[in-house]
C-alpha cells in the first residue's frame, strides 16, 4: 500500500509539471485540469474499493506477470490484446518490484494522460463556451463519472483511452505531431487492433471525402470502397474482439460480464435482440427502466444525457455540417458508428457495454459540440456582418 502512494505522489507530480508547463493553457484551464486529475484519482480509488469486493482482471494481469505465465522474458508478453496489458506493466513489476496497488496506481495515471489530451484537443477545436442546463458542456464531458470509472485502473481502459486520446489530439495537426499520433496509434493497436483499423479507416474516408481536387465520380467510388472497408472493419472488429474477450483474464472461466452486469443492477442478456435493438443498447443502456441500484443509477443519468446529446445531430442542418465538415469531424462519426456496430454484437450483457462504450464515447460528444460550435459560429458571423453594415449606415448618415 505505501508503495502505491508512493506511486500515486510520484505521478502527481508529474501530471502537475505538465499542466503548469503547457503556455497554452491559461489559468482556467489549469486549474480544471488539476480538480480533474484529483477527481479521476478519486474514481480510481472508487474502483480499487469496488475490485476489493468483486473479482477483476487487474489481479489477473498483475498474477501473470509475477508468476511468469507467458514466459520470464519480457517479449514473450508482446501481443495485441490482453497480452499487452501485461507487456506494458512487465518492467515496473519486474525491474521496480511495482505491488498490485502501485500498478493501478500507475495506470489510473495512464487514464488521466487520456483525459489530458482530449482537453488539449477539445480546446484547440471549440471556439464557444456551450452550455447545458447553465454548466459549461465541456467540463461535463470532461467529469462523466462512468468514464473515470473504467479507466482509473490496471487494465484496457486506462491504457487504449490514453492512446486513443493521444492519437486523435496528434491527428488533428498530424503534420507536426508525429510522436502522440504514432505513440498513441501503437497503443490503440497493442489494446484493441480492430479499433485502430476503424479509426484509420474513417480518416481515410474523411480526407478522400474532402479533397477538392477529385471529381464527384471519384469521390462516390471512393466512399463506396470506404464504405466496403468500414463494413469489413466492423466485422474484423466483431470477430477479433469476440475472441479477445473470450481469453481475457477470468472472462470466460469466471463469466465476467455477468458479474458486472449484477454490479450495474442489470442482468439483461442482449444476445438475443435484433440489430437496432443491440446498437441502441450499446450506446444509450442501462436506463433508469433497466432497474438499475446505484453504480447503474449514474450510468443510466448518463446514458440519458448521451441520448440528449446525440438528438441534436438529429436535423437536416446537422446533416449537412457532417457532410461538409473536416476529416476530424468524419473520422470522430465513422469510427464512432463502426466502433458501435463491432462492439454491439459481442456485448452480450449490459456490464460489458458499460466497459466497452468508454472507448468511442468522446467522437460522438465531439461531433455534437463541434456541431454546435459551427452554428454559433454562424450567428457570430452574421452578427459581425450586422454591425459592419449598421456602422457604415451610420457613417453615411453622418456624412450627409
């Protein structure tokens, strides 16, 4: 245990460094950056309570790397899947003599890198403050408790949203950000390879969509082949992950999923429903109907929002934004859907959505704020244009 707060001091220190040193940032975006690191430290501690009392893969990672499972060199371990997990705490159990507790620690950090990028990210794409209900609509996706949750702990979760995070803030200035963008992309294909191929996928399809030196007969036949290969990618997804669940630590011997399906008030099996039926649960359930007890409580108030959120896209205004808007906007949309569709079909239980949806969640809520954004922007440039005119009316009026 003093290890891990060893540990848990050692990256505060250095999440700190970071936030002071970043001149990008002024002191309100600091300072929300520091309440969101003692708040995702906060969530991890909620999960390290919570494994105490229930069974976790974070036990299984940490055993077979003490007990030399897979081999006692540290490239036996080097594997797309649950494998990499192991291969990426293997040096800090193995040379720094990390404990259980020291590991989530460190990978409760590994979360937070996440959260950091896409702050930087988010702040670098939104020109307005946005609101909902009076709260600043950034920092409640920025504090979605569910999100902290599952990834504040030794696991996928902290280590593929580090990486999607650092992966989609170094695609956004792609030309000068090799390092989080290659880094981030490695890390995506370490955890979830099938993911990485949706998010290439769908950036693909975004640049090809808005080059302006292609013909509309290029462009159809180039959508048509993305089209081919996103379909391609979320069955690859499907299949993949399918079998990676499957061997995850615990997950088929200890049937995992249901055991978080109880842990979130809600045993509801999904194999069964039809294909809208599984999209529409992956995304939007548990709900307050699924009869949820208190960890489903929060879950099911923020499904509510997400399912709020997502209505706005839900016009022909929205529409054509998406079909005119950059590849950052089209990646955010494709992987999203893809993603969705992929994970929805091995998600046999409400506890294993819960899990998975962490990973895709934030392209959606992107989309949604920069969609706002772009008609905010509108209304301030017909302002601008407003009082131009009014002021050179004013100008004649007083020349004459």
């Amino acid at each position: 245990m003093i290890y891990g707060i060893a540990i848990i001091i050692l990256t505060a220190v250095i999440a700190f460094s970071m936030i002071s040193a970043n001149t990008r940032l002024n002191n309100n975006d600091k300072k929300l950056l520091q309440n969101l690191y003692f708040f995702h430290l906060f969530m991890g501690f909620v999960y390290f309570t919570y494994v105490q009392f229930n069974r976790s893969d974070s036990r299984g990672y940490f055993r077979a790397v003490i007990f030399d499972e897979k081999g006692i060199n540290w490239f036996d371990y080097f594997s797309p899947g649950t494998p990499f997990v192991e291969w990426s705490i293997w040096p800090f159990i193995k040379f720094f003599g990390f404990t259980y507790e020291a590991s989530m620690a460190l990978f409760c950090f590994f979360g937070f890198i996440g959260f950091y990028f896409y702050f930087l990210f988010f702040k670098e794409r939104i020109k307005f403050k946005h609101q909902f209900f009076g709260v600043d609509l950034l920092t409640i996706f920025l504090f979605l408790p569910n999100m902290h949750f599952w990834t504040g702990s030794l696991g996928k979760g902290s280590l593929i949203f580090m990486g999607i995070g650092m992966f989609t803030y170094g695609l956004n200035k792609f030309n000068t950000r090799w390092v989080p963008l290659l880094l981030g992309a490695f890390i995506i294909w370490g955890i979830r390879v099938p993911i990485l191929l949706v998010m290439v996928m769908g950036t693909a399809i975004g640049f090809f969509i808005g080059a302006k030196n292609l013909s509309g007969g290029q462009k159809a036949l180039g959508i048509v082949v993305g089209v081919v290969g996103l379909i391609y990618s979320a069955q690859f997804t499907s299949s993949f992950l399918q079998l990676d669940e499957i061997n995850d630590v615990g997950a088929y011997f200890d049937n995992r999923g249901n055991e978080l399906s109880r842990g979130a008030g809600s045993g509801v099996n999904i194999q069964n429903y039809n294909f809208a039926q599984k999209i529409f649960t992956f995304l939007y359930r548990p709900l307050f109907i699924d009869g949820v007890n208190a960890l489903g409580l929060v879950v099911s108030v923020e499904n509510l929002f997400l399912l709020i959120m997502t209505f706005k896209l839900f016009s022909i205004k929205a529409v054509k934004y998406l079909l005119r808007a950059d590849y950052m906007v089209k990646m955010s949309i494709i992987a999203y859907i893809g993603a969705a569709v992929g994970l929805s079909t091995i998600a046999g239980n409400l506890g294993i959505v819960i899990r998975l949806k962490t990973m895709i969640v934030y392209f959606m809520l992107f989309v949604v704020i920069q969609y706002m954004d772009d008609e905010k922007m509108k209304k301030y440039i017909k302002f601008k244009k407003w009082q131009r005119k009014k002021k050179r009316m004013e100008e004649l009026r007083g020349a004459a």
